[in-house]
C-alpha cells in the first residue's frame, strides 16, 4: 500500500542546468533578458517556451527575480498552464505573493495539484485564509485533506516542510512483492529512497532502504530486514531541530509521525537544505536588526523592519550619552579626550561583536551548553585580556606621541584593557542569558553588547582621566 494521501505528482523532472543563462558573475545574461523581455513585449509565446520550459526551477526563479513586475506578471500570464509554478518556491517572498495576487484563485489550484505537497504548502501558506480555503475546495478531495492538514500544522515545523507522497507496505509482504509495487503503481513519487514499514493503523514500525530492498532476495518478507527508524521526526518539531537530526545522523530522509506515532509524511535532504539556509539567514538577518526583510521588499516594509531596533538603539545611544555628560567638566579641561572616545568605543565594540557572533552561532548549532559553558566563558576572558594589553599598548603609545602626553597614553591604555574585557563577557554573556530566558539571542545581543561596551568603555576611560587630573591637580 502507499502512503493514504500520495497521488501522482506531475512536478517536472530537475532538468540540466541551462548552461546558456548565467554570466561569469553568475548573475542572469543581460542578453538572455532582453530576448525574454523582447518576447514578452511581442507577446512571442512560442519563443517563451522554447527559451523557458526547459529552465530548472531555480533558474526559473532566478529570472523571474531579475525581470521588471510588469514583465513577471506578464511571462507568467503568457506561459498559462505551461508555468512551472514550482518555480515559486525559490524566489522571495514579495515576489511570489506579488506573482499569486495577480492570479485567479481558480488557475492556482489547477497549479498546485501538479506540486509535489511540499512545495504546494510553501506557496498556499503566506496566502490569506479565504483564499487558502476557496482554492482548497477547488481541489480532489484526498488532496485537500492532506494539504490542510500540513497547512494546519505552526509555521516553521517538520509538518509544514514534510512531503505527504511516501511509499509505505506492510510487514508480511515480501520483498519480491514489494518491487513488483514499485514497478507497476502509477501513483508512487516521483523520487524517494526509503520504503516505510506500517500497521494497518498507519503506525510506522521501521523502513527499508531501496539498496537494501535490491540486495535481498524476492522470497524474503519485509518485516525480516527493516529496520527501526530511530530518526522519527514529529511533525509539531520545529524545523530548525529537524535539520538538526539530519546533520547529526547523515540523514538522506526521515519520516515524520504525528501524536500518536503513525506516519504522516516524509522529510527530505533537499528541504532540510533550504531549511538549514533559511535559519542561518534568518539569524544573520535579526543579528544585525532587519527582521525578515528581503531584497525585493518595498522602501516602506523596510523601513518598518528597520525602525524598531533602530529606536532601540536610540535608547541605549542615550543611556551612553548620559555617561559621558556626567564627565563634561573632564572633557573641557582636556580637548584631546573627545577625540579618543570614539576609538575606546569603536574597538570595544567590534571586540564584543566578535564574541558574540561566535556565541550566537555556537547556542543555535548547539555546540555550547551547560557543560561547556564554564570553559568557554574563561577563554573568552584569557582571549579579551591577550588582545586588550596588545591593542592598549598600541594606543597607548600612539596617544602618547600623538597629544605629547605619556600620563594620557597610560590612561587610554587602562581603559582599552577594561573595555576589552567587558567585551568579552558581554559578548558571551548576554546571548547566554538571553537563551536561558527563552529570547532568541541573535535578534537583541548586538545592541545590548554594543551598550554594555559603550558604558563601560567611557565609564573606564573618562573615569580613569577624571581621577589622573583630580591627582595632578592635587600635586601641583
């Protein structure tokens, strides 16, 4: 038996890639461009699907990303039926929705029956829920279950990135009679590599590899050589643990069970790999405070991205501003330490940033933890010290020389050596206490480590400088 909601998928077979389309940067041909934009102005279907219905579905997404809106919409529209909608699911987001608004909910569902349910789930999910709804009840009704089922599952889990289209047989059938299922049903996946082994309650007992399945002998029964799939994902996991479990395990696919251990679904490499792209990008993103922002996104929804963390920011810009004016009398009675601030601030900074992108990606790959924690944090402190004496001697010889005062370089020095190391501890630190409280530590560590270093930095140096005139005030 197959999987209770597997059909057959008319998703397009990866085709070569088109070698012709791409230049030395890798970037689309300006040449390949103008012939799509001059076919689309002549409204030249044939030449379109000549020059495009061969094209991968990333190289699709690729040129639909490099073609003006009004040339996106007008190619798909002239592709019709000939569309690879697949195509959808490796371009942005704004592009996608700009491209599916612009399509009648009717020519939609027509498109996702031929996607492999994976992908049809990636481009119904961002829709509204009437739209979801009346496109689903356009669909069969086998495959309306089970894409609403997947849909039903939170964003960003196994179930939303699972394929429903698996191959699955019960334990008493031969191996023999398990090919000859292969061979002849037409409803099978396009590509799988792993048969799944159930009850006739769909409860997943164990699975087969295909190379297994051709070292054995026909007569053999299924239930002897399976194995137990110890790598069961459930389907309300969240997929950046799932991706996880692939890394850990060598994983080339994996099945995913619901609540009650019986197969729903199967997740893939392929998936797993845009998972694993989407996650490090998404922290990469929040780190340096952009949300999700996207390239193809309009000035205003970045700007909206933007303008919280950037308010944020402000706060904490003020909170440092607060400490340098109680040190006004210091600044005017010395000119020269206005114009070191900005290096004491600069260098802590970038010291704590380095920490901390280290910290951030070790706490989301799950290299630091409670056991290593303790050893971790020392390093960083012996690291913050080493550089804070080399980059304070070199400061502090070069303001010494520079303002004609040795007494000034040895402050800045000081300062330099203290700053160093609240970077340190901060950098690590922070993104640590962040995770402990549940907060994703990549979205606000950058702001509140760059504060920390600020502070403390001025704190170290004008404080250190107020004390060094107060004592040569009271020698001379």
């Amino acid at each position: 038996m197959e999987g209770q909601d597997n059909q057959t998928t008319g998703a397009r077979p990866h085709e070569e890639p088109h070698a012709d389309i791409y230049g030395e940067d890798g970037a689309v041909l300006s040449s390949f461009l103008a012939q799509i934009g001059a076919a689309i102005a002549d409204r030249d279907t044939l030449t379109l699907k000549r020059e495009v219905n061969d094209l991968h579905q990333s190289e699709l997404g690729d040129l639909l990303e490099a073609l003006h809106p009004d040339q996106r919409r007008a190619l798909v529209e002239l592709l019709g039926a000939d569309f690879d909608f697949s195509a959808l699911t490796e371009v942005d987001e704004a592009i996608r929705m700009e491209i599916v608004d612009n399509l009648p909910n009717a020519q939609i569902a027509q498109a996702v029956q031929e996607l492999d349910s994976d992908d049809a789930v990636y481009i119904l999910e961002d829709l509204e829920k009437e739209d979801q709804d009346e496109i689903l009840s356009q669909l069969p009704f086998t495959e309306r279950i089970r894409l609403r089922r997947s849909l039903d599952y939170p964003e960003e889990t196994a179930g939303r990135r699972m394929q429903t289209e698996f191959v699955a047989v019960p334990p008493f059938w031969t191996i023999g009679q398990t090919i000859d299922y292969m061979r002849e049903d037409q409803n099978l996946p396009d590509r799988f590599s792993q048969i799944f082994v159930i009850d006739p309650s769909f409860k997943l007992l164990g699975a087969i590899d295909l190379d297994q399945i051709l070292r054995t002998k026909r007569s053999v029964k299924v239930e002897e050589v399976m194995h137990e799939t110890r790598h069961a994902i459930p389907a309300t996991m969240d997929q950046e643990e799932a991706a996880r479990e692939f890394e850990q395990y060598d994983l080339l696919s994996a099945a995913v069970v619901d609540e009650n251990e019986r197969l729903v679904g199967v997740l893939t490499i392929d998936d797993v790999v845009d998972v694993i792209q989407q996650e490090a990008e998404e922290d990469l993103l929040r780190m340096g405070g952009v949300g999700d922002e996207e390239l193809s996104d309009t000035v205003a929804a970045t700007s909206r991205s933007r303008v919280p963390w950037l308010l944020v920011n402000l706060g904490t810009a003020f909170i440092s501003a607060s400490v340098i004016s109680m040190f006004g009398a210091t600044i005017e009675e010395m000119v020269a330490l206005a114009a070191l601030m900005p290096i004491v601030a600069s260098l802590g900074g970038n010291a704590g940033t380095q920490t901390m992108t280290v910290t951030v990606r070790a706490l989301a790959t799950r290299d630091l933890d409670i056991y290593n924690a303790g050893r971790v944090i020392r390093r960083e402190v012996m690291v913050g010290m080493l550089n804070g004496m080399v980059i304070a001697t070199i400061l502090g010889l070069v303001a010494g020389f520079w303002f004609h005062n040795p007494d000034l370089g040895l402050v800045i020095a000081a300062a330099m050596i203290v700053n160093m190391l609240a970077a340190a501890l901060g950098g690590i630190l922070i993104p640590l206490f962040l995770d402990k409280l549940g907060a994703d530590p990549a979205i606000s560590s950058s702001i509140f480590t760059t504060m920390i270093t600020d502070v403390i930095g001025f704190l170290a140096f004008l404080g250190l400088a107020t004390w060094w005139l107060h004592l040569g005030a009271g020698t001379g």
